[in-house]
C-alpha cells in the first residue's frame, strides 16, 4: 500500500517516548491523493497510508485531548478542501500503534537490483541484486515511498565501488544503505538525533556501518561552503523543494567532474520550477524518475562556454 511521508525516512513515525493514545486521522474523497496526503502530513503526521477503499489515514500522537484534537483537524482540512472529503476520526492505544504499520508491509523491489524489506519479513535475492533491511521498530523504511524509490532508482545507476557520496537529510539511512552496499563511501548527515541512532542502527544491521559516517548536523549554506574543498561523486537530497532549491549553488560547488546531485522528494508538478532554479546554478538534468505524484532528476554540472 502506497505511503506518504514528511522527510526522506519513507516511514519516518518514531514510537514517542511514552504510553498514550493515537488519533487516527481517515479521509476520503475526490482530491488528488499526493495533495491530500501532504494535508494530513501538515496536521503532524510522520506518515500516510492509502486504503484498500482508495481513503488516506494518519496516525496523529494526542497532545491534547482528543475532542479538541479532532476538532482542530476538522476545522484544518475544512479550511483548505471545504466540503470536498469525508473525514473520520478515531482513538487507538499506543500498544496498537506498531502492529497497525506492520500490516500490509512487506518486502517491496525497487528497480533493477534493490529490494526493500522490515526486519521480521524472510527476503532473499539474487546477485547482482541487493538487500536492504531495515526495522520499522526503530523507524519505518520499507521503499513504500514514492520519493524514496525515485531516489533508489537513480541512486542504483550512479553509486558504484569506490565513489564518494555525501547523503543530506539521511533519515532511517536506507539512501545511504544502497549506496554503501553499491560499494560507495558515505558520508550521511542528519538533523534530528533519533535518526542518527536509527540510521546507524540500520547501518549495522546490513553490515555496512564501515562505508558510512553518519554526522549529527543541520545542513545550511554555511555549512555547506565550509566543506568547499571536499568533492562528491555523488549528493543525494530527499527532502522538500523549499530546503533543496536555495541550497542548489552551494551543493553544485560539491560535485566532482562528471558527478551528479540527485534530487528528490519533489511533487511532479514543482519539478519544472527546480529544474529552472538547477540551470542558474550550473545544473542541467538527465535522468530521471516519476512514481505516484513523486519527481526525482539526476542533475550534472553544466560544461562552461569558450
């Protein structure tokens, strides 16, 4: 079943750190499903689940009390969609919160040669095909994200033995997983401190915690101009057009000679507005990849003129 999520951890919901409850958050209706899905990732969802009826749902942590949780949902998705869904709301106890997830998620093949699978399903492959196993008891990661399987695509045509590839917004690390187990050295950064443990979690779990760093940091243009002086092969960023597109000069100062910046986590529909943005900073695309709403492009350093 397709998922949505907020950042390139394509199931990035954390258990909180204490017993609760869960709003369940169902919606139905004639919207677009990526539109829907973005609206009920801004209510605080880290996820979102199309049903088998074709309905969207949410698993909302109750921060308040639930009559007041509900109405203010109600009162969100009435200001943005009006009238034009259906929306049902419902309570869930903590302890049914991994069990719900669990269900329907399985091993999923990304591509050619990756496939994606929780750490309780039995997933073999075949070489040249790799495996990528991941715990969604530490954080969601099954390739149930369009974005993220753009980004696999793209990332399994480039990543290869001996390259240099730097992964920014590194999540659940399953970006960084395929790249190390393409033979590449990583160097994965993330802003948030629970998916630093989980990646590096994840990172031992496939054995390849030797080929990735992981670095606790939230990436800025500052940051990004004090590592001037280190090149990539290969930049990989999932993450929304509002934090890439500023970024995109900076980041094109990274790359090495004939090396590309994937860039994904992008609507369809913003993909002409970031490829323009791309050009000014030198960047021109080349391949790329489409999946469910979800946009990624493989961009390269454009030659200079004589």
């Amino acid at each position: 079943m397709p998922e949505h999520s907020r950042n390139k951890d394509d199931l990035a919901q954390r258990r909180p750190t204490s017993a609760g409850e869960w709003l369940i958050v169902t919606v139905s209706g004639h919207e677009p499903g990526h539109v829907v899905a973005n609206a009920l990732l801004e209510l605080g969802g880290s996820s979102v689940q199309e049903m088998p009826d074709g309905g969207w749902a949410t698993w909302l942590w109750l921060a308040e009390q639930p009559a007041s949780a509900e109405r203010r949902v109600r009162e969100e998705l009435a200001a943005r969609f009006g009238d034009s869904l259906r929306i049902a709301c419902s309570i869930a106890p903590d302890e049914d919160w991994l069990r719900a997830w669990r269900q329907g998620l399985g091993p999923r093949r990304v591509g050619d040669r990756v496939v994606v699978a929780p750490s309780w399903t039995a997933a073999t492959v075949e070489s040249p095909e790799i495996l990528v196993e991941l715990d969604p008891e530490m954080a969601f990661g099954t390739g149930e994200h369009g974005s993220t399987r753009t980004a696999i695509r793209l990332l399994a045509n480039t990543a290869r033995a001996g390259k240099k590839v730097l992964d920014i917004g590194a999540g659940s690390g399953i970006l960084s997983i395929v790249a190390a187990k393409l033979g590449a050295e990583v160097l994965a950064v993330e802003a948030d401190v629970e998916a630093v443990r989980t990646a590096e979690s994840n990172l031992r779990r496939n054995g390849v915690d030797i080929r990735v760093r992981v670095v606790h940091l939230q990436i800025t243009r500052s940051v990004l101009d004090l590592l001037r002086g280190v090149a990539f092969d290969v930049i990989i960023v999932n993450v929304e057009r509002s934090f890439v597109e500023p970024l995109l000069p900076a980041l094109a100062s990274l790359m090495k000679e004939g090396g590309e910046l994937i860039v994904a986590g992008l609507l369809e529909e913003e993909a002409a507005a970031v490829r323009r943005a791309a050009r000014l900073a030198g960047l021109e695309v080349g391949h790329t990849s489409t999946d469910e709403g979800w946009w990624a492009g493989a961009f390269t350093l454009v030659a200079a003129e004589a």
